[in-house]
C-alpha cells in the first residue's frame, strides 16, 4: 500500500468547490489512463513477437516471474507517482504503471478473445461482459464512498492480509499443480472490491489537493485488479 506525503490540506477539509474539482482532475485522469490502456493493449497485439513473449510466461515459473517484474515494476511506478515535488516524474509513474499492465494483460485477453471467437453461437462476447460488470460495480462502490464519504482505511489490514494469502495461493498452485479455478477467482473480485472502497476512501479522506495524480493511479489499481478477476471468472466459466 502506497504512502502519502501531505504538503497541503487533505482534500477532505478543503471547501466543496476545491474538493469538486479536485474530483474531476482525479478522474479525468483515471478516465485517460484507462483509455490508454486500451490504446496500447491494442499496439502490444498488433506485435505479434511481443504477444507470443507474453503467453510463453505464462509456463509454469516463468508465470512468477512475470509477476514479480510486474510487482516491481508498478511498485517503483507507484513510488514516482506519490512525488509531491515534481509532476513530470508523477505523470511518467501513472505512464508506466499503464504500460505494465498493459502488458500483463496480453494473455487474458487474448484467452478471452479466443473463446468469444471459438463460442457456438457467436453471442458470448466475455470480454464485453466483464468490461461491463466491472465498470458498473466499480462506479457503485464508488458512489458508496463519495455519497456516504465513510473511511475505509480500515481495510488496509485486510486487504493486505488477502494479498498475501492470495499470493501464498498462486505459488501452492504453481508448486502442486493445481488450478485455483472459480471460487480462486470469486473471492480476489472480493478483494478487488474492497481495495476500490479503500482508494477511493483515500481520495477522499488521505490526498492532498496536488496528488490527483496519484489518487488516480491508485483508482485505477484497484480497476484493472477487479477487470482482471471478473474476466478470469468468465475465463474459467466458459473454458
């Protein structure tokens, strides 16, 4: 979980036409981040060499060893992300954070593009599904917090907690061969969820007026974790 560094009042002591548009800026942001997600996922699978790099570390260990890239790669995006000082090395933090999962991304959606294409009936579009219930359940736990304005920061422990015990899964799955499968997937969108009350919860309660930037990164965490398990619900579901 990251840590803030407060320089100015936290948005929510500040007067309501700041904190409106404090808002806007942080999902302004989100909104262009997601948008280049999708422009770049859809570079990446134009480079066929790249896309085929992406499902052979999917094998076994080299799995864990994505992840752990992945995992140090968005820590550090993080970390730049968080700089109060300096906007230009908050805006390459969010870049790069994108760029990662963009690429993380390639095998589970080329997974559910194939199983769209392969269905009987060509109605099944997964991908759709998933980008669907994933946004609508992210604006609704969303709108919880900013209607309520509750503090979920109490979620950190747990969250943290499930991450650990979800990782300690990934591994015991690698190391006996078994598949996590639909309850695996069930409960990290659980967690995913919980994770999008707590950011936005320290949108709200932890950030500065100059950290949209990195409230936005942090939202958009919480998203692209939730995107990931509601697809891999569906994955498992129809595969």
């Amino acid at each position: 979980m990251e840590e803030f560094q407060q320089v100015a009042p936290v948005v929510s002591s500040l007067t309501d036409e700041k904190r409106v548009a404090f808002y806007k800026k942080t999902y302004t942001h989100l909104a262009m981040a997601v948008l280049l997600f999708v422009i770049v996922e859809w570079v990446f699978f134009q480079i066929e060499p790249l896309v085929n790099f992406a499902f052979s570390m999917t094998q076994g260990w080299r799995w864990m060893i994505m992840l752990g890239g992945f995992m140090l790669v968005t820590n550090y995006a993080e970390k730049m992300a968080h700089k109060n000082h300096d906007i230009n090395q908050q805006y390459l933090g969010l870049l790069l954070y994108v760029i990662a999962q963009a690429f993380i991304f390639i095998p589970l959606i080329g997974i559910a593009m194939m199983i769209s294409e392969n269905t009987v009936t060509g109605e099944t579009n997964i991908l759709y599904q998933a980008v669907i219930l994933t946004l609508s359940l992210f604006t609704g736990l969303s709108a919880v917090v900013l209607i309520t304005k509750k503090d979920f920061s109490f979620l950190r422990s747990i969250l943290t907690m499930g991450f650990f015990i979800a990782l300690g899964l990934i591994v015991a799955g690698l190391i006996f061969g078994f598949d996590l499968g639909l309850w695996f997937s069930g409960g990290m969108i659980v967690l995913a969820s919980g994770s999008i009350l707590y950011q936005t919860s320290n949108m709200v309660h932890k950030y500065s007026e100059d950290q949209y930037v990195g409230a936005s990164l942090g939202l958009f965490a919480s998203l692209m974790l939730l995107f990931w398990y509601i697809l891999s619900f569906f994955i498992c579901y129809y595969f």
